[in-house]
C-alpha cells in the first residue's frame, strides 16, 4: 500500500478576486518523519475541482528549536481566489508519513485555524456593494 498523506481540510463558499489569509500553529516531534508537512489554501469550482492554490511546506522551520512544545510555530498562508472560485479549503497535511523501524514519538500537531478574506478586499467589496446601490437610485 502506497503511504497516504494525513489531511485536516474544511471548504467555505469564496468570492473570485478575494484575497484569503490562513493563519494556523504547527509543531512536530523531532522523530517525524515525513516527505513534506504543509498549510494550503486551494480554490475549488462549484464542482469541486481545485482551479488554483498557494501551498505552504513548514518543513524548512518546524524542526527549528524555539523552545515551545512540539516547537509550535505560526504560520501563514495568502492567496488571491481565481475566477470561478466557488470555494475555498484550508488545508493542513503530512505526507508520506514512515514509521520509525526503532520506535519513538511521531507527533504533527496544528491548532487554532483562522482563514478570513484579506480586510481590505472585503472592505472595498463592501464599498463598491453601497455605490452600486446608490447609483441605481
């Protein structure tokens, strides 16, 4: 059996032209092993195809010392939703994950999950919402 990446995902309606930002906590024992951890966001089409994405590896600093548990690190993730866009999925994963032949802790942990529109671009939404409004009486 090939190995399997470990998924965590969760798909929200999106808005074409939205700049969407991921902030997450991420943190590993320094016994993982894995080709890759990442923190994604993928723009999907009304029928689920991923139409574009921005992919995150934290493996250049998750092993990096800091002195937390689990090295806990924040990290974030930016990307603008392409036309078409009818929703948007964080995504955090570790891929091809082995099993130590001696034994010991394999911990990837993620935490406290925030993917929000870009303020200014919600805000310009908004604005340009009110001033088609008052330009249609």
């Amino acid at each position: 059996m090939a190995p399997r990446p470990g998924i965590s995902i969760q798909d929200v309606p999106a808005t074409p032209g939205t700049q969407y930002i991921l902030t997450g906590w991420a943190g590993a024992e320094p016994n993982m092993l894995v080709a890759d951890a990442q923190f994604a966001i993928e723009f999907l089409d009304g029928g689920g195809a991923e139409i574009g994405a921005s992919v995150l590896s934290l493996l250049p600093t998750l092993f990096v010392d800091n002195g937390e548990p689990f090295d806990y690190k924040q990290y974030t993730v930016m990307a603008t939703a392409p036309a078409g866009t009818a929703f948007v999925r964080a995504r955090a994963s570790f891929i091809d994950g082995m099993a130590k032949p001696m034994g010991g802790g394999q911990a990837f942990v993620v935490d406290d999950f925030e993917l929000v529109p870009e303020p200014s671009t919600a805000l310009g939404m908004v604005l340009l919402s009110a001033a088609l409004v008052r330009r249609r009486r």
